[in-house]
C-alpha cells in the first residue's frame, strides 16, 4: 500500500533516508557528507507540510518499508527557457530488507496517477551515475536522459 506521509511517519522516513544518504556518501564522500543531521532530518518534515511538496510511503504488512519524496515544481518563462510544471522525485528509497519486492514500482506508480490527477504532464529526477541499481531501475520503468551532467577532475 502507498499512501502520503504524515507526521507519526517521520522518524521511520528519516531512517529510510539514511540509508539513501549513506549510499551517496560511499559513492561520492567528496560530495556527501557522511552522518544524518537535524537539518537533513527536518526536511522530511518541511516535505511533508509544505504546500508544493510531499512525502509518500510504501507499507507491508504494517511496515513502512520504501518512501518518496517528491516537490511539484512551476518554473516561470525566462530568456532561455519557456514556463514549465513537472512532478519532482527528489529522493526515493526502500529499505534494504524490503528491494527486489516491487516496493519501489509501487511507488513510481502511485506518483504517475497523483501527477496526472495534479495536471503535471512529466516526471522528473536525477540521479547519480554510481547508483547503478537506481539507474537501472529508472531505465526499466521508462526515464530517458535528457541532459548530462559532467565534471573535470583538476
């Protein structure tokens, strides 16, 4: 079951967010910073109260086992580019003793029907290249790249 986060969910929704912050700090320590802090903490909260942005969980059995977080963005028209609305997944995570379980298909199924119910016609996210597993799993549930990302080591 999938459902939208509220507050007596945060503490199990920080802890699933860890685990997602302890992959990208041991994928990338010079970017990441490694431990949880109150700051990285409150944003769950900031998502789930905030007028543009949630937070979805995934159950089983009771069990709050995968979340995401998601912010429903409008970019007003500028020089470069024309006025667009998407549906942001900023971070998504199951827990690892739940993966290979369909958790996280469940998730991105729930967000495409609440995009469409918003109005949004596109889903959109990045993710980092050393995350395979996510790569993949965005491949398989049918993102495109549309741009990229690069940097020069000096």
């Amino acid at each position: 079951m999938v459902r939208f986060a509220d507050e007596k969910d945060l503490m199990r929704v920080n802890e699933l967010r860890r685990q997602v912050n302890e992959l990208h700090v041991k994928g990338r320590p010079d970017v990441f910073k490694a431990g949880f802090g109150e700051e990285l903490q409150d944003a769950a909260r900031a998502w789930i109260q905030g007028e543009n942005s949630d937070v979805l969980v995934a159950e089983r059995d009771g069990v709050l086992c995968g979340a995401a977080c998601v912010a429903y963005v409008h970019k007003p028209e500028t020089p470069y580019c024309a006025a667009r609305s998407f549906y942001h997944v900023q971070e998504l995570v199951v827990d690892e003793a739940f993966r290979r379980q369909g958790i996280a298909g469940e998730l991105f199924a729930f967000m495409k029907k609440d995009a469409i119910k918003r109005g949004f016609d596109k889903i959109e996210l990045d993710v980092w290249e050393f995350n395979v597993s996510a790569v993949d799993f965005y491949r398989a549930m049918g993102f495109r790249e549309t741009r990229r990302w690069m940097e020069y080591d000096l």
